[in-house]
C-alpha cells in the first residue's frame, strides 16, 4: 500500500515547520470553549468573545501567527476546526464527526496548498486517544484524495498542490495507542482510496487483466496465494453466468481470487465476493445513454473486496479471507446473451434470462456457489452495485443489507455505523422468490420492478445453500454517496473499510 509519512512528536507545537497546523476545540457543559494550547489563543479567544467563532460543529476559523524573531519555526497557518458539544455523544457519533473534522482539514490544506500538517489531538472525556487520531486520520486521508491521472494540463503546472504529503500528530495528554491509531487509520483509508481509484478508471483501462494484475500484485507483496481462471476454465467449470454475461464482448472475462491464511490452522474463514462488472452497456437490454458514463463504476463490489485484501495483507487478522472477483464487461455484441436464452449456472441451476441488464446476479451466482465448493467458508459476504431500485428505497445515504444469517447481519451493521458507511437491512421473506420462478427453467433473472433489490437477492440466496450469507447492495452509496467533507464526488469507496472493521473485530458466529 501507498506510504504516507504520519509521524508522532512529543515536542511543542510552537516549534513546528507545518504549513497548517490543525487545532479542534469544543464547548464543555457550560459552552466554554476547550482548545488545545497554540501560538493564537489569544485571537481565538477575542474571536470566540466576540461571536465570530463558537467552536460548533463544523465551524472553522483559520488564523496567522505573528511568529517570534527568536524562533527559527513555527507553523505558517492555525486551522481551528469547532467540535461544538462533545460530551455525552454516542462513540460511533464521534467518530463520525471526528472523520468530518479531517475532512474539513483536508479541503483547508487544498485551499492554502498545505502540503505538511500538524495535528493536535483533542482530549475528549471518555474517548481514547487511539480511537481519536484514527477518525482524525482517516477523515484527513479520505478527503484529501485526488484522481487526475489523466490531466494533462495539470502535470504542466509545477505549481499545482499535489497533496499532503507530512502529517504529524502531537497527542497533548491523550491517552491510547496514539500509533495503532494512526497504522488502523492508513490502513483502511488508503484502501479506500485505492478503490476509489480502480472506479475512476475509464473502461477501456480498467479491464477484467486489470483485476487479475492487482490481485498478482498483492498475492507478491503480501505472500498471499492468487489464482486467475480464463474462459477456458470457466468453460470447463460450467459457469454459464460469467460466460452469458462475457459473450457480447471483445475482453476475455476472468475470475480473480485471493486468499489470505491466517496462521492458526483451525481458524474461520471469510469468503468476500465482489461484482467486478468494468462497463456495463446493459447488454442487449440496451441501458439509456444518458448517464451511461457512470457504468464504468459497475464494478465498485470487485474493488472494494480486493481492497479489503490490502488491509488483511498489512494487519495479518486470525482469520482466513479469501476474496473472489468475477470480472467482465457487459456489451451487445453480435454474440450477446438474449432475453429469452436460458443458461445453466456452475452447479446446474439453470436461469431464464429476462433481461439482459440484470447481469451482476449471474456472475455473482456463478462466484458464490464455486466459492462455497471450494472454500467451505464460516461465511460469505458479497458486495455489488447491484439494483437501480436499492436507490428508490433508499437514496443514496444507507447500503441495502439482506442475508440468512441475523448475527452476520448485525455485524456488518455494527461495523458499518462505526465506518460511518450506514445500512438498512431489507426483509427476505420466501414470497420474494416467488417472483424468481420460472415457467421453463429453475428460476428468471428478473422478478419486475416490485421489490427489485430483494429479489435479485433472492436469486443469489438460490447458490449459497445453509452458509451464513449477507449481500450488501451498493448501488446507491458506491457513488454519490452522501455528500460529506471526507467523500469526494463520483466514487466513494465504499464498503471498503466496513468489512476491514468486520475483520477486526472477527468472533466466532452463534
């Protein structure tokens, strides 16, 4: 993973050479305001006497110390980022809006071209030190992304701020373990970041090799095992999802897996399955062309999972992750799958094809079942921006969440809300599946616009057999994500750091 210099100094901050240095004052019980010690109190105090700055939530206030002859440092700027009332707040609550903070940082660094911030973390009653420079940290990073990899104009400009490139965190009388902190924090944001960059990636770049390439690249640095199966294996294997799916296409498809083995031989093992869809035309089905640029996004599951597996790489967790990425475009070639064409999945399932637009359940399908042959996973999580109609439920604010397992469920859940990548489980009833029957086949790829996320579910829950199993439907949060300080526009990332919190925090299922 990208190294980022983030460093601890016990020193004091009136001799730091930071171009920014960031304070977060907040309000006490008697909303008095409580500040970290900098060279500015003074105007800070003048400033907070006279209503022009409150230390509320989300308020800002950037100050220039005079600086001292007899100094030969002191930080350029004073970002103050107000916390507003701390006290009594829900631990996850502050997390959230700690991660806001850096967020709001990050886009100050941008504006000033700061390129190296100090941090000084706030003694919060009753939150540890650790689990405060980690949400500080991680909201700087995740908002401080960027992807202009294909600017030219702005690689002419020398000029042009690039980043933060020196973070040093100055932990005051905080408690906890401040580096653990910092370590959890790049750890998970920078993966994110990472799969925000795979997203970015246009079509004709991101291809199903691309995949596979990434996946060889971390099997390498983290002697992990990867294996790459080619049309010809899947061929073999009868996997007639992948293949349905691939038809119409010049790119040959792949399915990319990665495994990690933790080093306690009876140890459980998470399966993550991620949607690795790198365009989707919608097939013969053909999709609106408006907004169909966006459909290079359609393999954010794909990215999230092999993201997830930087982050095992780096932290080594007592329980084995395997992920699993079924890759391909889905395109309207000559060959294309049809609607009315019946497949046979791997496992002999077979499916009436609908709608040829409903394709990341047949890939999905395929990867699920070979995985849970295989592997004999505790679990399998899977991950995709599967349906139009999770958005209709629920916006683009919370993941839709189904499963047959209650406690993997609310795991993932519990995991989410400390991420601050919220979600919503959705019922899964057998009534739903009703609407998956099929009058000349095992099941249809489509049970109509009624209850879309849930059926599409339910076609998925057809593969998984009595494995505890949860899908998380990321069409409405893998981009335009609620709008936060810390989430840039287009893809967000998201899911990633959810599913590391799940590994973290991994126990054995009741």
């Amino acid at each position: 993973m990208t190294n980022r210099n983030i460093s601890i100094s016990r020193k004091k901050m009136a001799g730091s050479e930071a171009d920014m240095l960031v304070s977060l004052p907040f309000l006490d019980e008697n909303d008095s305001m409580v500040n970290a010690s900098t060279e500015v109190d003074s105007e800070l105090a003048n400033a907070f006497k006279l209503g022009d700055f409150k230390a509320e939530k989300g308020e800002k206030i950037l100050l220039y110390p005079k600086g001292n002859s007899r100094k030969k440092s002191s930080p350029r700027r004073v970002l103050f980022v107000g916390l507003g009332k701390v006290e009594g707040k829900d631990v996850n609550e502050l997390r959230e809006l700690l991660r806001k903070s850096g967020g709001i940082a990050a886009s100050a660094a941008r504006k000033t071209g700061s390129s190296r911030v100090a941090l000084r973390l706030p003694d919060i009653p009753g939150f540890s030190g650790e689990a405060t420079v980690e949400s500080l940290i991680e909201g700087i990073l995740l908002g401080d992304y960027r992807f202009d990899k294909y600017k030219a104009d702005s690689k002419k400009k020398k000029k042009e701020f690039t980043g933060i490139k020196e973070i040093v965190v100055y932990p005051s009388s905080a408690k906890g373990k401040i580096q653990r902190g910092i370590n959890r924090a790049r750890n998970a944001a920078l993966a994110a970041c990472k799969a925000r960059d795979m997203a970015n990636e246009p079509g004709n770049r991101w291809t199903p090799a691309s995949f596979a390439g990434y996946a060889r690249s971390l099997a390498e640095r983290y002697k992990m095992k990867c294996s790459v199966l080619g049309k010809g294996d899947m061929k073999r294997l009868k996997m007639g999802g992948l293949l349905g799916v691939n038809q119409g296409s010049a790119e040959a498809p792949k399915l990319v897996i990665l495994e990690y083995k933790a080093p306690a031989k009876k140890a459980d093992t998470i399966l993550f399955v991620g949607k690795g869809l790198t365009f989707d035309s919608g097939g013969v089905s053909l999709k609106p062309a408006a907004g169909m640029e966006d459909m290079k996004y359609d393999m954010c599951g794909g990215a999230a999972a092999l993201s997830v597996m930087a982050v095992v790489g780096e932290e080594k967790p007592e329980v084995n992750v395997i992920a699993i990425i079924p890759a391909t475009d889905n395109m309207g070639g000559s060959s294309a799958l049809k609607p009315g064409d019946i497949i046979k999945h791997y496992g002999g399932i077979t499916s009436e094809i609908v709608n040829t637009d409903a394709e990341g359940r047949l890939i999905l399908a395929d990867s699920l079942a070979y995985g849970i042959k295989r592997y004999k996973p505790t679990c399998v999580v899977d991950l995709a921006t599967l349906t139009g109609a999770v958005i209709l439920g629920l916006g683009h604010h919370r993941t839709g969440l189904l499963g047959n397992n209650q406690d993997l469920i609310e795991r993932i859940i519990e995991a989410g809300d400390k991420s601050g990548e919220p979600l919503w489980q959705l019922p899964l009833d057998k009534e739903y599946a009703e609407q998956i029957e099929s009058d000349i086949a095992d099941i249809k790829n489509t049970g109509g616009r009624p209850a879309g996320t849930i059926t599409a579910a339910a076609y998925l829950q057809k593969f998984v057999g009595e494995t505890p199993w949860a899908h998380l439907d990321i069409a409405g949060t893998a981009w335009d994500f609620t709008k936060k300080t810390y989430i840039p526009k287009g893809p967000s990332g998201t899911a990633v750091r959810t599913l590391v919190e799940l590994v973290r925090g991994w126990k054995k299922l009741r």
